[in-house]
C-alpha cells in the first residue's frame, strides 16, 4: 500500500510540473536571452510581423498578432527588457524564460491587497514587472535590472 501512494505522489507530482516544464523549454527566446531567439519568438507569439526599430541605445524587436503587441529591447545582443500591451496578459512563461520561477516566487510572497484594481509592480534584485489596466486593455514591462545598459534611461522603455 505504501509504494502505490508514493507511486501516484510521484506522478501527480509529474503532472503538475509538465506545465512549468513545458513552458521553460517554450520560452527560449525571453528576457535575458539572446537575439538569435528573435524569430523564434515571433513563432512563439504567432505574430504576423516583427519591426525593427533603433535607438543610439538599443534595438527594439516589435511582434504584434490580434491580441497583443510585444516589443523586446536589445543591447549588444541580449533581450534586456520586455514590454506588453493588448487584451489580455500574454504568456508570461514565453516572455519571462529563465526568470519565471523568480516571477512566481514573488506572487506567492507578495501579499495581495483586496479591493485593489490598479497596476502592480513585482521586483527583486534581479527582476522587476510591473503591470496595469483593465480587462481588454493591458500593458506590461519586464526588466532585469542588472541587464540594462549604462546610459539607458527607463522612461524609455515603454
């Protein structure tokens, strides 16, 4: 009796990992990560076109589909920064990669203030996201603080 309760432990366990597993091996192109993700995120976020855009500080990788517009700031070929606008939130586990665990460790840990409509902003260390809006029109930013750039401002990240 004990090794088939600590069988199916195991495997309930395996079953509601598989989302978080799955999601890290989508999220290869997201903050922190290269530029030669770049494509791979516009599959990812089924956009129909990527715009490039540059600045004398850095390039910004726009993937717009029905739902959302997603921009990417690059610097010397990192993903420094992610921001979002649309309907609704996209798949943060694509945008966040590496720093989704970091991400969910800070909503468990955050304390939620009932009643409270207004954006928020989750930080640490090394991540920060803030988020606003309401339903249908939503924006996002996504930063690790110890990958911006000397010299780039915030405010220009929108």
């Amino acid at each position: 009796m004990g090794v088939k309760k600590s069988s199916n432990l195991f495997w309930i366990t395996v079953l509601l990992l598989s989302p978080q597993v799955i999601l890290s091996h989508a999220a290869i192109g997201a903050l922190g990560d290269t530029s030669e993700s770049l494509e791979l995120d516009r599959k990812i976020f089924r956009a129909g076109r990527q715009q490039l855009r540059s600045t004398r500080s850095f390039v910004v990788h726009e993937f717009t589909n029905p739902h959302h517009t997603i921009r990417e700031y690059e610097k010397n070929g990192v993903i420094f920064a992610v921001t979002w606008e649309g309907e609704r939130h996209p798949d943060l586990g694509a945008i966040l990669g590496k720093y989704l665990v970091e991400y969910q460790d800070l909503l468990s840990t955050t304390p939620r203030i009932r009643g409270q409509r207004s954006g928020s902003v989750l930080q640490n260390p090394s991540l920060v996201i803030e988020r606003s809006g309401h339903m249908r029109a939503i924006r996002g930013r996504a930063y690790a603080p110890k990958l911006i750039p000397k010299g780039i401002n915030l405010n220009d990240i929108q």
